[in-house]
C-alpha cells in the first residue's frame, strides 16, 4: 500500500491528514515510515505495522505494509 500526501490515516482516535511520507533505516536495520501528519507529530512506524488509510474519495484500506510514494 502507498501513502500520499493528502490522504487520511487513523492515529490516536482521529484522522490525520498526511502532509508527507518518508522512510528511514532503524539503527538496528529495520525499515520505519515516517508519516508527517497535518496536526501533532510525525508517526513513526515499522514498514510491516498495520495502518488504516482514507484516500482523497473516501474509500479506506487496511494495510500490512506501508511505502512512502
């Protein structure tokens, strides 16, 4: 699944509208996701981590991995 600037992910109880995505190398090797969202901090996760995405129609997905466009 791609993330884009202008979806919505669900994080602490709300939507969040994502304002840009980027990956990372955790110091142990792993890969992270940043996902920088349009109201408090970034969302850090492991590209594996589940997340519940809204596009830009409404639609929503669950995903099992998660990639930065």
């Amino acid at each position: 699944m791609t993330v884009r600037p202008g979806q919505s992910v669900r994080a602490w109880g709300a939507w969040r509208t994502v304002r840009n995505v980027r990956s990372e190398r955790y110091a142990s090797g792993g890969l992270a996701v940043v996902i920088g969202l349009d109201d408090g901090p970034a969302l850090r996760l492991p590209a594996s981590e589940p997340v519940t995405v809204r596009a830009e129609d409404g639609a929503t997905t669950r995903a099992g991995q998660v990639f930065p466009c």
